[in-house]
C-alpha cells in the first residue's frame, strides 16, 4: 500500500467518523424530540447511515489494500458500492433531518410562529 493511499484513506475515515458522531448524536436528540412530539421513528434513517458510513469506510480500506487506489485504479464494481453507500448514508441522514428539524427553517427565517410585543 503506497503512502498517498494511506495518508488519503485515513484523512477520508477520519473525516466520515466525524460525520459518524454527529449522525449519532442527531440521532439520540431526534429520538427524544420525537418520542415527545409522539411522531414516528424516523431517527433509525441516522443509525442506517451511521451503518452505511461505515461500510464505506471499510470498502475504501479494502480499495487501498489492494491498490486499487482513486477512481482511475479502482476496481469498478467496489468503487460503486463504496460511492453508493456514501450517497445512501447522506440521503437517509438528510431526509431524517428534514423530517424532525425541518421546522427549523421556518423559525430560523422569520416566518415561523408569529411573535407579538
């Protein structure tokens, strides 16, 4: 395995755990929010993320173990999977959030409830 492989695998891993932690600690918070607001369980979209993100990393590991390192050297069918994976975990996270944070938005705006003084 070539160093730039190493260097750049484990700079992606340590990114996407980062992005792990904070999948998981949306996930804990949009639990309780939902089990007070009484809607549906929809935080289990961050823990198939979280499950997702870390199938990528393992596919990318396995991608620069065996020198198949970028997407000019990649073995194509482990280089879908493993971008696949990413974009599934991304999307499952997003739509969770849309789901319990998207009210936000409005708040965050202005144009959510309306304020007297």
């Amino acid at each position: 395995m070539s160093s730039q492989a190493v260097i750049g695998t484990t700079c992606f891993s340590l990114g996407l755990l980062s992005i792990i932690v904070l999948v998981l600690v949306l996930a804990r918070l949009s639990k309780e929010f939902g089990e007070a607001m009484k809607l549906a369980p929809h935080y289990y979209f961050y823990y198939a993320a979280a499950a997702l993100f870390v199938l990528t990393i393992g596919l990318r590991w396995w991608e620069a173990s065996h020198g198949h390192y970028g997407v000019a050297m990649s073995h194509i069918a482990v280089f879908v999977l493993d971008t696949l994976s990413f974009f599934a975990g991304i999307t499952a996270s997003f739509l969770a959030s849309l789901k319990y944070w998207g009210w936000l938005k409005g708040e965050l705006l202005g144009k959510g409830s309306e304020k007297s003084y």
